[in-house]
C-alpha cells in the first residue's frame, strides 16, 4: 500500500503534499527509527498524548517513509506511542489515517501479496491471527483483507487455495488442517482466491483536494430517501433520521433547540408504543463534549459512533450501520 498525494495544484510533483503545518524537523529519519524505535516524535515518557500529537506524529511518520504505507505496527515504532495514545481518541488506524488528512483512492497490487503477508503473520503467531492480531502484526489491514476475500472467517480457505501444495508454506497450512475448516471457510474462501487470481484495485490512501472557498462540501454518496449524500454534521443526522425514523418503530412528536433535541415514541414489543428522549449528535462522543447530563436522555442517534466509554444505559444507534445493513 502507498499513499498518493494528491498533485492537482502542481502535477509535475510526485512527492507527497500537505496544506497543514510543516511536518517536525527530522522526518527524514523515520526509516531508521522504524528500525530503532525511537525517532522525532517519540512520546515523553509517562506522559499521554493529546490528539493533536497524534495526528502530527501520523503525518510525519507517513511523511518521512516516502508516502508509502506505514502500518499501525510501525507507527508505534517511529513514534514511540503506544496503542493506548490511539484507543478513546480514534476507533481504528484507518479512523487516524482520515483525521491526518488521509482519504482512500484507488490502485493496484497482486492479491497474492495480500495473502502472503497473511500466511506471514500466521506463521509468526503460529496460529491463525484474529483481525486485531492482523491489524496489529500486518502490512494492510484486516479492512483491506476482507473487502477482497470476504468474511474474515473464510481467510484460511482463501489462504490454502492461494498456497497449493508447495513447501513453501505448508508449516502454515499444518497450523489449520483442512479438515478442520469449516464449510464457510473452505470453499468461500477457496472461490475468493480464485476470483482474486488478477490483480484489480485496491484501496490505498491519497491526499484530499483542497477546499474552494464559498462552497459548500457534501457527504459521500448514499442515495437514501431524498437525502443524496450521507451527513456532514448534527442537522444531517436529524434529516436522515426524519427519513428513516418510521422505518425503525419511531415516531417523531416534538423536536427543540434544547437538551435533549427530540421527544419521540418507539415500538416496543408487538403492539405498544413507549417515550423516548433522544439527542441528536453527528459523532456520538459530541455528546460527552457537549457537556449533556446522561440522566436526561435516553438514547444518542448519531452518524458516527466513536465513544466508547457512552454509558451502558444509553443506547446508540448509528445511522451508517442501519444504511450499511439495510442495503441502502
């Protein structure tokens, strides 16, 4: 994986751009600090990192590795964090990718790397790895792997018919008999590596364009009602929940500029209809940031659910995931 800059305002330059402050003096170390795990932006010991410490570590750390791929594995190496920095402030590695400025485009690479480096994990663990074991230990992230061959559960058949009967793996292939996979894994997985045969693209990750002043800027596509792109803030979620609300057992009966934003009634059961007081956030952890007594609400509808201490007795629903799951 490499990110590709995105050279609209100068396209003879091939090198990576960024509109945001100058990178910290001395990126140009970060492949030999990948190798020692220190380097510019390593953390003061003892002290957590803020979010803006973070992203500036991610830029200079993409940066100062040419634009090509730098994996979570390898950031906490240049940058002398730990995984704990990234937990509460970001929901994954791709999440802190965006928030440095980084959006997916397109290319190219051989599935067969992909699956390579998948049996290279496994090997290293001598076992087969979770999602998080891959994020952690791979060169492309679980996302990557199953956007490609599907469920993660069918990555061992899609593994065995990408490794034949070679030596080259079969200390891996011994790791998970055959007849130990199971009938999702085998043979979803086994069509997987065959229909991945070629090379096709791929998400890598590329600079955005810069913003005309003046305009406004939309979502991405969603197509979903009258609503043509997904949310960009609060006033979008109420719109897309105006949209689904019937949908999902709700029925809308007051709505205020006040705390909480919404009164509404929601199904319960088979026949009734219960209260229920509803705040309206675009990011669920606003809620928190916002300064809202979680007493006065009953449930957080939001486009991103990203807080992961919310308090059990509210409930979230996160608009993306019934778009996702409804098939939208």
């Amino acid at each position: 994986m490499v990110y590709i800059a995105d050279d609209t305002a100068n396209p003879t330059s091939p090198r990576l751009r960024r509109t945001g402050p100058a990178s910290p003096k001395g990126c140009a170390g970060t492949s030999k600090a990948l190798r020692h795990g220190s380097g510019p932006f390593a953390k003061r010991t003892g002290a957590g990192a803020s979010k803006e410490e973070v992203l500036k570590a991610v830029r200079g750390a993409v940066e100062g590795a040419g634009g090509r791929m730098v994996s979570l594995k390898e950031f906490l190496l240049v940058s002398g964090m730990e995984a704990e920095d990234l937990r509460g402030l970001f929901t994954g590695w791709d999440e802190a990718l965006r928030a440095a400025g980084f959006v997916p485009c397109d290319s190219r690479i051989d599935p067969r790397r992909l699956l390579g480096d998948w049996g290279k994990v496994a090997r290293r663990l001598r076992r087969v790895p979770s999602r998080k074991e891959y994020d952690r230990e791979g060169k492309y992230g679980a996302a990557e792997l199953t956007r490609r061959f599907g469920a993660w559960t069918t990555m061992p058949g899609a593994f065995r018919a990408f490794a034949g009967d070679g030596k080259r793996w079969r200390d891996v292939l011994a790791l998970f008999p055959e007849s130990r996979l199971g009938d999702e894994e085998s043979p979803a997985g086994g069509e997987a590596a065959r229909r991945e045969a070629e090379p096709e693209q791929r998400r890598v990750w590329c600079r955005p364009g810069v913003r005309l002043g003046g305009r406004p800027v939309c979502g991405d596509p969603l197509g979903v009602g009258a609503m043509r792109n997904a949310p960009m803030n609060e006033q979008g979620v109420v719109f897309l929940f105006a949209i689904l609300a019937e949908g999902m057992g709700f029925h809308v009966e007051a709505l205020q500029a006040g705390f909480p934003d919404c009164e509404a009634r929601r199904r319960v059961g088979t026949s009734g209809w219960q209260a229920r007081r509803i705040e309206f956030e675009y990011e669920s952890r606003n809620f928190h940031e916002h300064g809202h007594a979680p007493e006065g609400c009953d449930m957080i509808v939001c486009w991103v659910h990203n807080w992961a201490e919310c308090p059990k007795h509210l409930e979230v629903i996160e608009l993306s995931k019934v778009v996702k799951d409804s098939g939208s």
